[in-house]
C-alpha cells in the first residue's frame, strides 16, 4: 500500500508538470488537473500504487487485479443478495443507514472508476508509455469497469430511484440490471420511466457516464491497442521459416528484457551488421551493441512493437517502434527498420539497421537530464 502523504507528494509533482505543459490547451490543462486531483483523493490509488519501476509495475499489476476481482464481487453479491438493505425509501432503523451506505460505496465506485480511466489515458500514459501488455491489460480492465458500472448503477435504482414500468416499480435484481444495461448503452427502450427527481438524476448520470466510456475511454483503449499488439507477419508461399520467426522474436524480446548478452549471443562471431549511421561494415556489429548498452544505461526500460515483419526464406525485414522510459519518467518514441539474415541455427549471420543512432542517444540524454 502506497502512503497517502507519497500520492499526494507526487500528485503535486502531475499537477505542475501538467500545467506547464506547454502542448496543451487551457481546457486540456484544467481537465487533466482535475483528473491528477481526483486520483490524489482516491484510496484506489493509495492501495494500488505507481509503476514506475519493473518491481513496481508488478506490484501495481498484482493489486489491480485483486481490486477489481473485489468490486466485481462486491456489487455482483450486493445486487443479487443485498435487496433487504436497498428497498426503495426504506429508511428506518439501522438497516436504512447499512443500505445507504452500501449503495453509495456502489456510487463512489463509478466515479472512482470514470477519472482513473481518464486519468490513465490522458495524463498517466503519456509519462509511461503504452506498451502492448499495458494496452491488452487495459482494455480487459475497461470491459471489467463496464460491467462494474452497469451494476452498480442498478444497486442505486433499488436504493434510491423510483423506476416504473410494466404496471409495477421496478424492484427485482434482474430489473434493475436490464434498465442499467439499457441506459447506459443509451438504447432506452421506454419500458421503464424514472417517476421521482432523484431517479431521473441517477439515469442523466448513468446517460453521461455510458457516453464517455462508450465515445471516449474504450474506443482510445481500442485504437491504442491495434496499435500497440504486435503485427502481422508476411511470408513467402510454401516456405519453411518459423526459425526466422523465431529468431526475430528472441532478438527483441533480449532487447525488451535488457539482457544483452543472451542478444549478443544469438549471433554467429562472424556476423556482418551496418548500422545506417555508420560506414564501418563488418565493424558495425560492436557499434550496434554498444548503443544499446549506452541506451541501457540512461533508461529506465525500452519497449518494441513490431509494427511488420517480412520473411521470405531465411531472412526478414522488420519495421518497428521503440518506446524509451526514461529514469525522470519521461517518455521518448523512435522508429527504425532492420534487415536480418538467419541460418538454420536460428542465429544470426547479417543484420542492416535503417536508423541514426547519434540523433536518438543525443535525444535520450537531453531528456534524461531534463525532468
């Protein structure tokens, strides 16, 4: 558990570098504070933590998961069997206080879930960049989010609303389910009325939350994750190349994981490389390679989409994406095409790297000395 007084430290930190940031707009710089100063209060944060670092990150991923397992729980039981403590307008004794209370923890749930999601996508991604885990892991956890949402929108129509349809108030569990899920993917059949003031509240924010997570949050969850998933690969007709495929995954995963011995060791001693930026020849593997110990040394971790891969017989063409975390939290992307040649090994005997090392080690040191 992270301690509140660090959320807020750091929180301070967000807030000033977003605020003077000099990409955004007025607009986008009071929206993103705002997200930054819901996340500062939210014990959501404080219990799942930052990840900022490989240990963190795996911190931060084991504790999400057993948060939203514990909603989804919570409001699945509280819905199915909390119908004793929800009845509408039951407000004597112990009972209405418990019902109350459980369903406005369903109520802070929503809002809790909306400004992280924001948060995320507009504020937090741009200093951590998007990797293809991160991306996949998102949109799994906004699908989880929806299904949070919808239920606990249906714990405050049994508690608070008034809901009439079919010559009856709406009062069953799987009523109340059916008019969630109908409001906030805006179909609104008019089966069911909100009757009262405070019912046709609770469907204007249901209305508002269904529009920005269906027009904002899942389709920038689902555009950030075709472009982060791995491509496709091309191959030759009737060719046998899985070593190629192979080869080709190793070689980055290496790199990914900044082992680079094990890299190096997957090329023959007799490999050719010609980095682009060099005209050194059989020289340039070494150069290759100290680029990457350079690179390995001012950054916190590196992350590569491989946007294409052409194999044909025993080599393969490469187009892919670099995402640099720097050790200040910045971000930094670059881009680049390889060209390698494997034997039946699986190890590789040619490589020609289409990229200028110098512009981008001078651009990783700038931004690393500057937060």
């Amino acid at each position: 558990m992270t301690a509140p007084r660090k959320c807020f430290a750091d929180s301070r930190e967000e807030l000033a570098r977003v605020w003077h940031d000099g990409n955004r707009t007025a607009i986008a710089k009071t929206l993103s504070c705002s997200f930054v100063l819901a996340q500062a209060v939210s014990p959501s944060r404080w219990f799942i933590g930052e990840g900022e670092t490989a240990e963190a990150e795996s911190a931060f991923t084991r504790n999400m998961d057993k948060y939203v397992l514990f909603f989804v729980f919570y409001l699945t039981m509280l819905l199915l069997f909390g119908f004793p403590w929800l009845r509408y307008n039951l407000t004597d004794g112990a009972i209405g206080h418990v019902g109350d209370f459980l369903a406005g923890f369903a109520g802070w749930r929503i809002l809790d879930i909306l400004t992280y999601r924001l948060y995320f996508i507009f504020v937090k991604s741009e200093r951590i960049p998007w990797t293809d885990r991160t991306a996949r892991r998102s949109l799994g956890f906004a699908i989880a989010n929806m299904y949070e949402i919808i239920v606990a929108y249906a714990v405050l129509y049994l508690r608070f609303g008034y809901i009439y349809g079919h010559g009856a108030p709406l009062s069953r569990p799987s009523e109340a389910f059916y008019y969630s899920l109908v409001t906030l993917s805006t179909l609104g059949y008019g089966d069911y009325s909100p009757f009262d003031f405070a019912s046709q509240r609770i469907v204007v924010y249901e209305l508002a939350t269904g529009l920005v997570f269906l027009a904002i949050v899942l389709p920038g969850l689902v555009s950030i994750f075709t472009a982060w998933t791995p491509k496709r690969v091309h191959t030759a007709a009737r060719v046998e190349c899985g070593h190629v495929q192979r080869a080709v995954e190793g070689y980055f995963e290496k790199l990914e994981a900044m082992e680079l011995d094990q890299w190096a060791a997957m090329f023959e001693v007799s490999v050719t490389a010609s980095p682009a930026s060099t005209d050194q020849g059989p020289a340039g593997f070494p150069v290759l390679r100290s680029f990457f110990l350079k690179l390995a040394e001012s950054c916190e971790g590196f992350d590569f989409s491989r946007d294409d891969v052409f194999v044909v017989g025993d080599s393969a063409a490469i187009k892919w994406t670099a995402k640099v975390r720097g050790k200040n939290g910045r971000g930094l992307t670059f881009e680049g095409v390889d060209i390698i040649e494997v034997n039946a090994a699986g190890r590789i005997t040619s490589i020609r790297a289409y990229w200028h090392q110098e512009p981008i080690l001078a651009e990783i040191h700038r931004f690393a000395q500057n937060p």
